[in-house]
C-alpha cells in the first residue's frame, strides 16, 4: 500500500490496496493511520460492487444513519449521489457542511464511490477545520472557545427548506424526502476534539449550525459568518476532481466539504455511504 499526499491543505492518495477483497486487521490499521492524518483520502481504480462498498464501509465503523435521503432500492445503507443530464434544480449539497452534524451522534466519515463521473466538473472541495483552527488569529479564537453551537437540517431538509415543499417540482433525480423531525436541535461545541487523534478542530458551520447557546441571535449570526469565511479559505481547501471508479472517503470530525457543478449536460453517478460514531464525541 502507497500513501500519496496532495501537496494541498489535507488529502492523500492510496494505491496498492484493491477494496474488492475483504481487507485484513493490518490493511485496515495503515488505512485508518492514513485517515487520521491525512482526513480524506482516495482510492483510484476500484472497481466495486454495492457489495463491496459496504464491507469496506464497516471495516471503520457501524453505518451510521441517513436522514431525509432514501436509500437506493434493495439497500439499507446506500444512497444515490445523482443527477440527470437535463436536471435543472440546485446542486446537491453545495454549500459548506460536515455530514448530519444535527444528529445526536454524528457520523465518523463518509465513503463515497464514482459510478458515472462526468469528464469535467463536479469537483469536491474539503476544508480542514484542524488546520483552521490551529492558525485563527486569537481574538476570533477567544470567541468560540467554550461556546456551544446549536445544529439544525432545518435549512435544508424542513418542509420550508432547502430541499422541502418548494423543491418537489424541480425536476430533481435524488430521492430526498423533507421532514418536520429537521426542526429538531442538537448542541454540540464549536471546538472539537478528536476523539482518536486529540487534535483540536472547529466542528461544524452556518448553515446546519442554526446558532450559539446563549447569544443572541443576531450576534451569533455575525460570528458564524466571520468564522465561515475563516473556516473556507484557500489555504485549508483540497480540491478533489473525480475519476470514475475512485473511492474517497473523508473525516467529518475534522473537515468540511461541499459540492460544485459545472457538468451541465451530463449525468452524473455515486454511491454514498456514512460511517457511523464508533468512538464517542
């Protein structure tokens, strides 16, 4: 097995490993060791069933759960990452997020799998939030120490939402089903810690995190986006251009990601699953 590093804020690419045959206990350990220091890594040239994708997914975990998005039919912890050709609605998840981190136990990571990639466009972005935090400047710093950031899907996934009552005309190919349960709020710190590496890093960010604890809700709207615009610079961003038959699998306890478009005209096709909590938060 060969550990490529991107060269950019996190990110690194494994070659020498085919995830078609079960992985034994020392495969396993290297690509975690991998995972903890490198928070996303890729896997070119894997040619996976759904079978597959799930054995690897519980090499690291129990499935963790996935709200508001109906799995693909025959599956119970598989959903589809998809878009027509002709689609004309938002792109799914392009705005900065860490999966579900509204859930009282967020997921540890997430496996994504390219089916049909199209041959430009639809890049993921991820943005280290142990990085960002290591270099925020200590006045922003000494404002969230301590806080607790409340987490909400209502943004996207209640009924007036994102992807809600407005959103079932717009011709969209993902099986998203909205829901009142999105109103609910979960608390967690804008400060996290690794709960394998110990590092440090900023949890979440505006958008599923719907305010702080304690502080009115103009002022944490203020904060939240001051610390977004930190959260996302350049400097803590890896750009992932998708090939078809990767596998990438990221940290949501320490980045970021979002999607991007710009493959209008053609489809597009992954498989997703989630790596649930396995060791507390």
């Amino acid at each position: 097995m060969r550990v490529t590093p991107s060269g950019q804020a996190c990110g690194a690419e494994i070659t020498g490993v085919d995830l078609a045959n079960e992985l034994d206990d020392q495969t396993t350990a290297a690509i975690r060791a991998a995972w903890l220091e490198h928070l996303v890594l890729s896997f070119p040239g894997q040619t996976l069933s759904d079978d597959d994708l799930e054995r690897f997914t519980r090499s690291f975990g129990p499935f963790g759960e996935d709200p508001f998005v109906r799995p693909i039919p025959g599956r119970e912890h598989i959903i589809a990452i998809c878009r027509r050709a002709d689609e004309t609605s938002s792109i799914f998840a392009e705005a900065w997020h860490t999966d579900w981190s509204f859930q009282p136990l967020p997921p540890d990571g997430t496996c994504l799998y390219g089916i049909t990639i199209p041959p430009e466009g639809g890049d993921t972005l991820f943005a280290n939030q142990q990085l960002a935090l290591r270099d925020m400047p200590a006045g922003l710093k000494s404002r969230i120490e301590g806080r607790i950031a409340v987490h909400s899907a209502a943004a996207g996934y209640a009924p007036k939402g994102l992807y809600g009552e407005a959103d079932q005309g717009a011709n969209r190919s993902m099986a998203i089903e909205s829901s009142e349960t999105a109103l609910e709020t979960q608390l967690h710190p804008l400060i996290r810690r690794h709960p394998e590496s110990g590092v440090d890093a900023v949890y979440g960010c505006i958008g599923y995190v719907a305010g702080i604890e304690g502080m009115p809700q103009d002022e944490a709207a203020d904060l939240l986006l001051e610390l977004h615009a930190w959260q996302t610079r350049p400097e803590c961003i890896y750009r992932h251009r998708w090939q078809a038959n990767t596998l990438v699998m990221w940290d949501n306890r320490a980045v970021l990601h979002r999607a991007t478009g710009g493959y209008q005209g053609y489809d597009r096709l992954l498989h997703r699953t989630t790596i649930g909590c396995s060791h507390g938060f």
